[in-house]
C-alpha cells in the first residue's frame, strides 16, 4: 500500500500548493538573476529602445530605410519581410500543390508516376539543405554581364533574379494587392455563401462580376495615382554596363527560400490535398454518374466540392508550418521577422523585450491565419455535417 | 417458345475477362487525353531520367585520386569530393585514428532504430532497456575516456555522428517528457492543467529555429555562467522540448480516442491512477498514436539539420565545409546532393516504415 499512500499525496491539494509555491520561487529566482545578469552588462529593461536608431543597415526592405531609423521600424520591416516571403511562398506551394494532387489522383499511371516521384524527392530532405541549395544555386549563376537571358523578360544572374516589374510605389502595390484579394473574396463570398442562399444564381453571377469590375477599376485607380512620373507603367530589366537596371529584382536570398518553401511546401500541400480527395465516399461519385453527370461536372460540383472541406483544416496547419519556415532566412541572411530580432539583440542587448516581441509576432500571425481559416471552414461546411476540426 | 427461355448458363456469364494488353491499353491509352498524358510524360521522365544517369553516372569522376582541376573540366557530376572528404562529412573533427569509434557507434544507434521496429520490442521495458543500453554505448564510444579509450571530448564530435546523437538524445528525452506533458494536460487540477497547456501552446506557436536561437544565444546573456551547461546539451533540451510539446498532443489525441469505459474499468477495479496509466490507457493510446508518432520522428529527423544556425558542427555543416574550403568549390551540386541521398535513405525508409504500420493497423481493426 506504500505505493496507493504517494498517490494519494501527489493528489492532496497541499501537495499541489507546495509544488506551486516552488515553480514560482524558482522561475523568480530566475527572473532576479536574469536581471542582475543584464545590469551587469548595463541593460536597462523597457521598451523605450524602440525609439532609439539602429545604426545598421538591412538586407531586403520593402519601404524606404537608412541606418537612423528607429528599431520599432526596422522590426515593422521585418515583420513585412515575413509576410511578403511567407504569402508568396504559399500562393507558389499551393500552385504547386494543386498540380501535384491533381497528378497523384489522376488515373493515368504516368501521371501518378510523375506525382509520386516529385512528392517523394521533395518530402524527404530537410528544408534547410533544400535552401541551402538553391542559395549555392543562385549565387554561382554568371555575373549580370552574362546573365541566362529568357526573351530580354527574365534574367538570372549572381546578383538576383530580374522579372518584369511596375513603376508604380510599393505602397500603391501593396494596396492594389489588397484591392484584389478583396474583390476576389467577395467575389466568392457572393457566389457560395449560404447566407444568400435564398438567391438565384442569375443574381448572383452579375453581383460577382460587378464586385470584380469594382475591384479592377480601383486598382486601376490606385496604380495610376501611384505611379512614378515620366515613366512607362511596365518596367523591364536590361542590361545597362555592368549591371542590370530596371524590372524587379528578386535578391538571391530571397529567390532561394521562395523555391525551397514552394518545392517542399507543394509536395506536402500535394498529398493533402490528395488525401482530401481520396477521402470522398465512392457512392457520392456513383451518384453523380448514375445521374448521368459529365466528368467534368462530377469533378467541379461533387468531387472539387467535397474535397475542399476534407482538406482545409490540414491545409491551416500547413498553410501555418510555412509561414513559421519563413524564419529560415537566416540561414541564408534574408532579413525576415527573427533575422532582424536577432540582430537586434545582438546590437541592443534588450533580450527579453526584443523576445516577448518575437513570440507575440508570431502568435500573431499564426492566429490570424488560424482564425481566418476557420471562418472559411465553418462557411462552406455542409449543413448537418458539423465543422470538422 | 423454347427459344426464347432464358438458360441459367447464359445469365451466370460474368463480364468478359481484360487481358494483360488490354488492361495496359484501357489503363494508358484508355482516353484520347491519355495517350497525350502518356506519352508526353513518358518522354518527360526519360529526358529527366537520361540527363541525370550521364551526369551522375557516364560523365562522372568517382576516385579521389582525380584532382580537383581535373575534375572541374568534366562534364558530369564530381564524386571525388565526396571520396576526398568522406571522414570530414560522417566524422567532422573527431580525431582521424578514432574515426572507427564514430563509425561503430553511428551503426549502434541505427541498429537501435532497426530494432525498435521489430514488433518483439514493443514492449515499455524492452524499448527502455534497448534505447538507454544502446545510448550509452554510443556515448562511451564517442566520449571515451573508459575501458582504455582515449577522450574526446564533445567539442570535436561533428558530422553525421553528431546529428544522430543529437536526435538519439532527443527521441530518448522527449519521449518520456511528452507523456508527462500528456497526462498533466489532462490533470483535473488547474493548477497542473493550465500552465502545462499554456507552455505546449506556446511552444507549438514558436518555430523551431527560434527556440534553438533562444537557448544557444539568449540563456548565456540571461543566465548566470554557473547555471548555463554546455552549448550542445542546451540545444538537446530545448529541442526535446520542442519534440514533446507536439508529441504530448500526439499522446493526448491517443488517450482521448479510447473510450472512457476502458479507465472506468480500471477504477472499479480499484487500481490506482498510475496502474491505470500504465497497465490500461497509454499501451492503447500509444498503439492508436504509432502512426503520428513515427512521423513525429521523421520531421524532428529532419529539423535536427536546423541545428547549424546555432553553430553546431552536425552533417550538413560538416558538408559545407566540405565543399566551402578553397579547391572544391565549384562541387556543391554534388555535395549537397550526397547530403540529400543520406537524409533521404533514413528518412524514407523510416516513413515507408509507418505507412507500412498504418495499413497494418487498419487490417487489424476491420
């Protein structure tokens, strides 16, 4: 009975007070010596450092910066870094995804072949050795001088990748960007919400359309005023002595992370989607023969239909995993949300703030995408089906 | 009328049997799309197929004896850098005439893992005792300093050796840590409950790299020197943490999928909670999480590689240097595609390993 006597003990309430009492006085032991730690350096604790200037530069910014900005903007800009790299990284794997899925279910054997090959290679080596890559990759491509050249459009070259780009300002992109994201949602919005189900489609087709056209005309609108004086909309890349001018420049730290998070994201967004469509029972497809539908209706309003909902809640969970891979820019110096806290520890010493920020960032972004997530998932689930999570 | 009676013989005729051609022709060639889809990826995966069997096999140099300039002006992939710098990659800067020790201890901890496959190992016991016999063999061989082994100390441990201690370490602390995390979620007590949830909540938000950056980088300018240990061991317990808190979940999920009359039976029994814990609820809940947990694996496998950014010499550093020194170069294709065969070889076969478990287990249910 020794044995029934601890248990009862690890149960007791006093017990349990006495374990508590302990935590506590050992996390504030750690905390007082933290602080004595810190003013031995000469730290003073606070937030105040916010406002001091930097007094170094950043690799990769999408708004105007020098040395003497505050560090509140230098970590605003990080933030930025993340969430650029870290959506155009999902629309990439998610693009990639979709083709892969596609192949891996598709019945043509070739085609599955093909799937499984891409999905296998890319699955099952780390992430960091696939950035690691493709940074050696793009930093060994000829100087500018000699860049590989696709149609005087696309050239790559040691310094960076030159695509096409705008001459309007980044903020006017960023709110066309916004503008687009919007029509688009309530585009959808329009067309699949439940709450207007009480509407004809023959209504809800031209409202669609008409939140589209909205959309465009603003950010035509926005383009326009955005626009930088005397020169064409369409910025093109070319090669100007010994570098290249114009276009838009992708830097090799950039490009490299961008490549590895969609290959890798893609395979594993690939076999959830597969997955997803796997998952459909064989009697709603049988159904839709049996009523004569063609295969391309099956796939659009049964199976396209059902799959989404089997594949959004892992989707948010990988959808979240590649936005936290993002932090991997410091393997290759792409100044991302962490590479620009961690410099900033390094230069400011203000540990404890600067990482109370780094996680309140993150859960940010995480939660963020979570919730929005949800709300899509909880909007198209089929009534009396229940909201799987 | 007899004509027109139905023979049983003519209904009973099943649907008339593909043949092996014709089963190829309706599975290939079955749709106009098909034969497009067919034949263009055929062509595809042979172009991909042949540039890559030239590089890596016709047009390649394989001995160590080929220079590096030599090797340079080949078309095909350079293999000799791996040849030339084999030991520095497995091995890092362990000691060259103690390499065999590196080596003996690298096979130990695989033959670990290749036994703890065997379903005769399933057991809590079994496993334990394999594991800690098995670590500790690998430590005595790699640290030495007993049995007339000669010290090494941590500092020199590098290369593939050290990324597979470094996971050994995890899997060995962690596994343990996540049950406990498991069971003090589902404590009744909030005193227990809340904050063990909180601190799996916050860890699962965080990514790895910034847990590693925090306990290699942040804990010396925070902790007094005397508290801190070595940079090595913080960056075990920080990603042994960071492996609990998700497999905590993984147990978690297992222990709520049973259902609630398997430790009710166990109350009326009177056997007390860890009894119940130990002779009922985890060996099932263990068997239904297998899956998840062996993919657990694989991903914690595969982020030990993140470990470089803290500065710790482990197999894909070790690579880097192989290539990044002066002669070599221009090789890091070729290294970076060994480094990616050896990653691949574990972990494929690894997850091959839980696929194979998954459809196992699901026979077994029906």
């Amino acid at each position: 009975m020794k044995r029934d006597s601890l248990v009862t003990l690890l149960a007791s309430r006093h017990f349990q007070a006495v374990v508590a009492a302990i935590v506590f006085v050992v996390l504030a032991v750690l905390v007082y010596a933290g602080q004595q730690e810190l003013m031995a350096k000469g730290i003073v604790s606070g937030f105040d450092f916010l406002w001091r200037s930097t007094g170094w530069d950043i690799g990769f910014s999408l708004i105007p910066y020098s040395i003497s900005d505050p560090y509140w903007k230098v970590l605003l800009i990080g933030l930025m870094n993340t969430l650029f790299l870290g959506f155009a990284g999902l629309a990439l794997a998610t693009l990639v995804g979709v083709l892969v899925g596609v192949a891996r279910t598709s019945h043509n054997p070739v085609l599955n072949a093909i799937g499984t090959i891409y999905v296998e290679t890319f699955r099952n080596v780390p992430l960091i050795l696939q950035a690691f890559f493709w940074y050696a990759v793009y930093t060994h491509l000829p100087p500018p001088r000699k860049a590989v050249a696709f149609g005087d459009m696309v050239f790559l070259s040691a310094r960076g990748i030159y695509l096409p780009g705008f001459n309007i300002s980044n903020g006017a992109i960023a709110i066309c960007a916004l503008f687009l994201v919007v029509g688009i949602v309530a585009a959808l919005w329009l067309i699949a919400s439940r709450r207007l189900s009480g509407w004809a489609e023959a209504r809800r087709l031209p409202l669609a359309g008409l939140a589209l056209v909205v959309a465009g005309v603003a950010i035509f609108l926005v383009g326009e005023a955005g626009r930088i004086a005397g020169q064409p909309v369409v910025s093109m890349p070319e090669l100007r002595g010994l570098n290249i001018r114009g276009g838009l420049r992708l830097t090799s730290e950039f490009a490299a992370l961008l490549t590895a998070m969609s290959l890798y994201g893609g395979a594993y967004l690939g076999e959830i989607i597969r997955a997803g469509f796997l998952s459909i029972p064989k009697g709603q497809i049988e159904a839709a023969k049996a009523l004569g539908f063609r295969p391309w209706h099956i796939f659009t309003l049964v199976r396209l239909p059902l799959a989404i909902r089997a594949i959004l809640p892992t989707l948010t969970n990988q959808y979240v995993w590649l936005i936290k891979a993002t932090t991997l820019g410091i393997a290759v110096g792409f100044s991302d949300f962490f590479l620009v806290i961690s410099t900033s520890i390094n230069q400011s010493g203000q540990t404890v703030e600067l990482l109370l920020i780094l996680m309140g960032g993150f859960l940010l972004i995480n939660y963020t995408i979570s919730t929005v997530m949800n709300a899509i998932n909880r909007s198209i689930a089929i009534r009396g089906q229940g909201t799987r999570k | 009328m007899a004509d027109t009676m139905l023979h049983t013989s003519d209904v009973s005729m099943g649907p008339p049997r593909q043949g092996a051609l014709e089963k190829f022709r309706a599975d290939y060639f079955g749709r106009p799309s098909d034969v497009i889809l067919t034949l263009g990826g055929t062509a595809l995966l042979v172009y991909i197929g042949w540039h890559l069997f030239q590089w890596a096999i016709l047009d390649a140099a394989f001995s160590a004896d080929v220079g590096a300039k030599a090797c340079e002006a080949k078309a095909g992939a350079c293999w000799s850098v791996i040849a030339a710098r084999w030991r520095l990659m497995f091995f890092g800067l362990y000691p060259y005439e103690e390499h065999w020790r590196s080596g003996l201890a690298c096979a130990i901890a695989i033959g670990v893992g290749i036994l703890s496959c065997v379903p005769y190992f399933w057991t809590a016991r079994r496993l334990t005792v394999t594991w800690v016999l098995g670590f500790a063999a690998f430590v005595v061989l790699m640290r030495g300093g007993v049995f007339g082994l000669s010290e090494v100390t941590e500092e020199q441990w590098g290369g593939l050796s050290l990324t597979i201690f470094i996971f050994a370490a995890v899997a060995l602390i962690g596994m343990p840590l996540s049950i406990l995390l498991a069971l003090m979620r589902r404590s009744s007590t909030p005193f227990v409950s809340v904050p063990v949830g909180l601190l799996i909540d916050t860890v699962r938000s965080l990514p790895l790299i910034t847990i590693l950056f925090t306990v290699a980088v942040v804990v010396p300018i925070l902790v007094p020197s005397w508290l801190q240990g070595e940079k090595l061991y913080r960056v075990i317990a920080g990603m042994a943490l960071f492996f609990a808190a998700y497999q905590a979940e993984i147990i978690r999920s297992g222990i709520q999928s049973l259902s609630s009359g398997q430790d009710e039976a166990g109350r009326t029994l009177g056997l007390t909670y860890w009894q119940r814990m130990i002779y009922i609820v985890l060996p099932q809940a263990f068997r239904r999480a297998l899956p998840p947990t062996i993919n657990q694996m694989v991903i914690t496998f595969k982020e030990t590689s993140l470990i470089i950014i803290v500065g710790l010499f482990e197999f894909l550093a070790s690579g880097n240097a192989a290539y990044g020194s002066g002669e070599w170069a221009f090789a890091y294709v070729e290294v970076y595609v060994f480094i990616a065969f050896v990653y691949f070889v574990f972990v494929f076969s690894l997850s091959r390993y839980g696929a194979y478990l998954e459809r196992r287990m699901r026979i077994a249910q029906h």
